[in-house]
C-alpha cells in the first residue's frame, strides 16, 4: 500500500476531470524600468571564511512521544484456510455486495478437534450457512460468524463451508463509485470481510477463485488468472483464479468499463494497464515503465516475478495512492494518469515501482502479523529506490536515499518508535503511515546493502525471499537469513536500527596537524538515551579532499564514541562525515565556510553537496555563502542541489531578520535568473521563492513581470500555479485581474487554482476573498 502523494488541496479536488486545459491569452505585458541600485550588502563582522563556528547550543533533534495504543497481538489461528470460491455481484440499486462464498478449512496439524468455525464477517446478513447443502447453525455478531460444524473437525481432516451473503450496509471493503459507475474494493488492513466472509489476518495463506458478474459493456477485474468468461443473459460472469496461494486481505475485485491495454509479456507474464476508455494515453504514459521495472526486480532478487500475470488497474476516489493486490494491483487515477505537462513533479514511476515491488514482499513473502509491516513496506519503498537507481542513476537514488532519511527524522521528531510496533488505538493501519516502516525501512535496507556491498546483500535477500517464497515472515527470519547467507551476526544492527528507536546525533570535529600533515576525525554521539534508544555502534566513511589528491577511511563508532585519522599529502579543502550518506543520522559538524563552498562546488556526491549547500544556507550574513549559493543554482549539474540552492536563497530573502542584512538586489536576481532552468523542479523552487521576498514598489517590478510571463506561458502546469501565487503574493490587489483570468478554466489536481487559492487568502482583501469564494476546492 501506498499513500497519497498528491498535496491535500488536490486531493480535495480528486473528483474532478482531469483533462489538462487551455490557459486563457496573456495579457499585456508591462515594459520593465530600469533597475532599481539598493543599499551595497553590509558583511556581519563575525562572518569571516575561515572562522569554524562552534557546536550549536540547541539539541538537534527532541524525540517526540511514541504514539498511543494498546498492544495487539498476533491473531492465533484455529483452523487452516486452504481453498475459497466466491460468486459475487454489487447491486447498484442497493449498493450492497451479494454473494456466495465455499470456505475450503482443515484442521491444524496436532491441534485438537474444533466444533466451532470463527468467520470474519462484517455487517452482513445470511440467507443461509451449510456444508455439501446440509445446512449449518450459526451465531453472529456483526463482526463474526461463529458456525457450528456437524461434527469436530480433526487435525489435517477438511470440510467446506458455504454462505450465502448480503451486504447492504457496509462502513467499508466494497465501494460504490457513481461518477464512474465502478465498484472497486480495498482490504488491507482487515477490511476485506466486509464483502466476502473470510480468515480476515495475513499469518494464513490460500488459493482462491472469483466469479464477478457485471453488465455486458463491463468488465471485472480480480486476482490470478482470467480462467474464462460467459455471457448469460444481459450479464457477464467472468471466472479468475490464483493458483498460488497468499494472504486474504489481497483479494480484490474492480468492476467498471475499463479499456485493456495489454503491453508486451514479461517473459511468458501477460502484463496489462486497465484504465478508462477516455484516458488511454496517460494510461500507456503512467504504466509505461512496468514491464523494465519487473526484469530489474527478477534479476535484483534473484526470484522472478512470482505469479501468472501483472495487471494494474485506475480506480477513482481512492484513499491511497496504490494497492497491491496480488497480480491486480489498484492504482490511484490522479496519480497514474496525470497530463504531460505536470511531469517530472507529477510522477507515477515510485508508485508503480512500489507495488511492484510488494508483489514480493508483501504477496510472495507477507508480514504474519501488523506489528511487522515494514517487512512489506519498508521493502516495497526500497524496491522503489533500486528501480529509480536503474533507471535514472545514481544521483537520483541518493537523493531518494536523503528524502527517505529525511522523512524518518521528522517522523521521529513528532513521535519516536521503534519499526517493529504492534501498538494501535483503534485500527492497525495507524502503524502504517507514521514515517516509520515506509522511509525508515528502506533506509535500514540501504544501511545494510552499504555495509555488505551489493553482491553479498542481494544473495542475503535471495535467501530470505527464496527460503520464505508464498510464506508467512516476523523480523527475526529477515536477521537469521541474512546471517545464514553472510555468516555475520546481526543481532546488534537489528537490535539498534529495527527493535530499537532513534538514530545517532553526532557532534564531529576535525584537527589538521599541519606539521605531520595529519587529519584526526573525532565523534561522540550525544543523542538522548533512553530504554528505546541507546549508543548506535557504526563504522563511518570519512573523505577529505585535498589538492593532492582525496583520502578516505573508516571511523568506528563504539559505545558514544570514535577517532580515527590519515595521513595526507596537502592540507584538507573539504572533509565529509558519512560520504555517501549512508547512515540514518543527525550531524553537527562545525566547518569554515569556505571548506562548505568547496564541498559545494566539488564534490562528487551529490549529497555532499546537498549538506553543504544546506550548511550554508544557515550562515546568514556570509556573503561567501550567499555566493556559494548562487553560484550552484547557475551551475550544479543535478537538478536538486539548484532547487535546493534556490530554496535557500528564497528562505533567506524572506526572513526578515536576515533580509535587512541580505543583498535583496543580488538575492532577487538570482532568483529571477533560476526561472529559466531547464528544469521545472528548480523554476518551482525560483518562483516560490520571489514570492516570499519582501519586495514592494519599483524594487518588485522586474520580479512581477518575470513572474506573470511563467503564470502565462512555462510549459509546466505546476510552475504556472506557484508562479501565479507568488505574483498574488507580490501584487496584491493588482494581481486579481490575471489571477481572474489563469484561474477561470481548472486544470489536472487544481494545480493552478490550489496555490493562487492559498495566496489570496494571505492577501485577504474583499477583492481576494471573492476569488477564493469562487474557486476554494470546498466550494468546487
Ligand atoms: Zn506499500
């Protein structure tokens, strides 16, 4: 499962058709004065490029207080689910799911005899319950159905049970969608029995088979294979089968007009797109990567693809951004069919590499109980980066690497927890979404494929997913076939990283004995320790660059502390703490200022110089920096250490603390000159950030005239919208009148009307306020 990317404002707008529009003409265009000159920039007397401040005052990060919740133990099983056919039709005129459905159960090996059958149900009623069509007494609690066999069932005997079923009144599993008229359903977490009685917990396994009746201009999809379809009356009956057997809570059935594009077979795999008869191709566009994505996954695990066939399918309104179903993965319709014109910010490659991925970890190998769900999603995240990595290289898989590390600190920021955690309050998807089992179980998979290399970590996962392949998994079978494979213990690194809370805090400092040109490294971890949290043993790579040359190696990190050193040829220019950025962590490492603007400019990680244009940034006053900072959103090769440059740059001119001490002039110039990156992520970040300045009069012409030209006229969608906002921002009142015209016709996720919304509610004039009337997703 995957949550929504889509910000909340386009979310809101979910329902609305998502043709990209044309954009009204452009109005006149005022000629530019001549430049304003401002005051020259004042230098703060203890910025100096060669001073190395102190360690900040300030801890760098407060745990938050763990989440609330009750522990929820493993559900014990009573009996083994081994076989289920289900006939199912969605009664539009009721909305209600009507079915019949054989369970096909046996005892467990050396249990004692059962006379009861607990069934998951929910919010149904029975027509009736029977075995070989002798009928069952029952009870029911809305939740349950608990059925009285005829006789006790033995250890490994079997017998079947069949129910005929009607459920009208449904909180969730089935859901009717009208402005479509598609029925789709959504299991995970326990949701599934509330349209097929079931063993609704992921620690048994089964085989089922599905037949879906829809009209005749419909179709049904559902897991498995398509084992054959019939026409009877004025309806379709459509028969699928898996023949291999997985967890309930992946059954799935969508039925609506759908179109099937089916792309060339992975293999002998049949893989299809099933999307809507009016968006074919945005769904070739969306789907585009899929069968790439299943030959990197085969090889990288060594398992290939473990199931008969691939189908992705659109489905409208859906909460999460996508659903692995088993062979017949849901997909959120905003986020895999959006128009050309909002890439590469709009993007359905992770989502559908993501799910992807799950159809190994997560379907081949499934968590046993909730507490241990990154082993799902924390792979399938990490499954997403080594698809981007084949795909686009290595600098974008480090900055996924950075995001993910990023998302797992503010996550621990606002409520600290181990991965493995089986508290909730009311419902375990609560574990799901916290920042924990998505980034932060990627990020340990990197931590541990860095620490292996590749060839020893993929043979280790080859184990793990060959020796668990259609079987339940807990954490420790992840630690025991890892160090079958490599022959290490692991129990510290899983103790500190999975069982374990937090990450290490380091304060760093360097020391150049220019006489025996000698560096020292030394660290201590000063993060707050506690029963969740303890000292994090690490070895650590360390680079310095010189001009003679660049020198790494290792500082071993035990029990708080570590020091190592080298030799050099010349003096250090810049030296990294964890190249690569490997480890999960927080460092205060206090360096020049000109130390900072080499790394930013040489180094060939892109996450150094990601660090150190973030470093920087923090300098206010350091007209060095400032040009550190302007010089990489001109010149940096990658497209995110430019966005970033300018996000700092924006950040900086907007504070109104610095900005008395800020060249606006140079600040403003270099921000209108980022509008014009080829890249449309570095011209979002250019345009918001001239939106935040504070400018007014003369000083702000040339910045509304190069900010109305991109609102009219970028070929990215989504720089149109923030380039829009920044010129509300700016103008004001006098902007209502383009912001009137931009805003008149909605274009894909309102990604010009959701930011110009946003912009004049900060402006709040009468004038601005009637617009947002008009057009706040509320009211659409
Ligand atoms: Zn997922």
């Amino acid at each position: 499962m995957k949550a929504q990317t889509l910000s909340s404002a386009a979310a809101l707008a979910l329902a609305l058709a998502c043709a990209p529009a044309a954009l009204p003409p452009a109005p006149e265009i005022p000629q530019p004065n001549p430049p304003v000159v401002l005051p020259p920039f004042r230098m703060d007397s203890t910025a100096t490029p060669d001073r190395v401040p102190p360690f900040q005052e300030t801890p760098l990060i407060v745990w938050g207080p763990p989440p609330e919740g009750t522990t929820h133990a493993e559900r014990k099983r009573r009996y083994d689910l081994q076989h289920q056919v289900t006939n199912v039709r969605f009664d539009w005129s009721r909305q209600a799911v009507v079915g019949t459905t054989t369970l096909t159960i046996a005892g467990l090996p050396d249990a004692a005899p059962i006379s009861t059958v607990m069934i998951d149900a929910g919010d149904m009623t029975f027509k009736q319950v029977s075995t070989e069509s002798k009928e069952l007494k029952y009870d029911y609690d809305g939740r349950a159905l608990t059925v009285h066999l005829a006789s006790p069932l033995r250890a490994g005997q079997k017998t079947s049970i069949t129910i005929e079923y009607d459920g009208a009144n449904r909180t969730k599993g089935a859901y009717f969608r009208p402005a479509r008229h598609i029925v789709w359903t959504q299991g995970e977490t326990e949701d599934n029995h509330f349209w097929v009685p079931t063993y609704d917990f992921p620690n048994d396994k089964t085989t089922w088979e599905f037949y879906i009746w829809t009209a005749k201009d419909e179709r049904a999809l559902s897991n498995g294979r398509l084992a054959g379809s019939r026409a009877v009356g004025d309806s379709i009956e459509w028969h699928w089968v898996l023949e291999k057997p997985a967890s309930t809570y992946l059954m799935t059935t969508v039925v609506g007009k759908y179109t099937v594009l089916q792309d060339k077979p992975w293999r002998n795999v049949p893989v299809g797109y099933w999307t809507y008869p009016d968006s074919v191709d945005a769904g070739w566009r969306g789907f585009a990567k899929t069968p790439q994505a299943i030959d990197v996954f085969s090889r990288k695990t060594g398992v290939p693809y473990p199931w008969s066939k691939y189908d992705q399918i659109v489905i409208p309104e859906f909460q999460y951004g996508g659903m692995e179903n088993v062979t017949a993965t849901s997909q959120n319709d905003a986020e895999i069919l959006h128009p050309a014109a909002t890439e590469p910010q709009a993007n359905s490659v992770p989502l559908m590499a993501h799910e992807l991925g799950h159809q190994w970890y997560g379907d081949l190998l499934t968590t046993r109980d909730w507490g241990d769900v990154w082993l799902n999603e924390g792979f399938a995240t990490f499954m997403e980066q080594v698809f981007h990595e084949e795909d686009l290289g290595v600098d974008e898989a480090s900055y996924d690497r950075l995001g993910a590390q990023e998302q797992t600190i503010d996550a621990d920021r606002r409520a600290r927890r181990p991965i493995v955690w089986n508290k909730w309050v009311n419902d375990p998807i609560e574990v799901f979404f916290s920042g924990h089992i998505y980034p932060k179980g990627a990020t340990i998979l990197q931590m541990l494929r860095h620490q292996l290399g590749d060839a020893a970590f993929w043979k280790a996962m080859n184990h793990y997913t060959t020796a668990h392949a259609y079987g339940n998994v807990v954490t420790d079978d992840l630690r025991k076939a890892f160090e079958e494979s490599t022959g290490k213990d692991f129990k510290t690194f899983f103790d500190q990283w999975v069982y374990g809370a937090g990450f290490p805090v380091f304060q760093v400092s360097s020391l150049y004995d220019r006489a025996a040109r000698r560096l020292v490294i030394s660290a201590r971890e000063v993060q707050a320790r506690d029963s969740l949290t303890g000292f994090f043993d690490v070895d650590v790579d360390v680079e310095a660059r010189t001009d003679s040359g660049v020198v790494r190696f290792v500082v071993p990190v035990r029990n708080g502390t570590g020091e190592a050193g080298a030799n050099l040829k010349a003096p250090p220019r810049s030296i990294r703490w964890d190249k690569g950025n490997w480890i999960l962590d927080l460092t205060d490492f206090p360096r020049s200022t000109r130390m900072l603007q080499y790394q930013l400019v040489n180094d060939d990680d892109v996450l150094g110089r990601i660090e150190a244009a973030g470093v920087l940034a923090q300098r206010p006053g350091d007209q060095m920096a400032l040009n550190a900072l302007i010089l990489a959103t001109r010149n940096d090769r990658f497209w995110a250490v430019r966005s970033r440059a300018a996000d700092a740059i924006g950040a900086w001119g907007s504070d109104s603390s610095r900005a008395a001490a800020s060249p606006m002039r140079t600040v403003t110039n270099a921000l209108v000159a980022a509008t014009r990156d080829p890249d449309a992520r570095v011209r979002q970040s250019a345009a918001t950030g001239l939106g935040r300045l504070p400018l007014a009069g003369p000083a702000a012409r040339d910045v509304v005239i190069r900010l109305r030209e991109l609102a009219r006229t970028d070929p990215n969608l989504i720089v149109r919208g923030v380039a829009l906002a920044s010129d509300i921002r700016l103008e004001k009142n006098a902007a209502i009148p383009l912001a009137k015209q931009l805003m008149t016709t909605d274009v894909w996720q309102s990604v010009i009307r959701g930011p110009a919304v946003n912009a004049l509610k900060d402006v709040g004039t009468p004038e601005a306020m009637q617009l947002v009337q008009q057009y706040a997703p509320a009211n659409q």
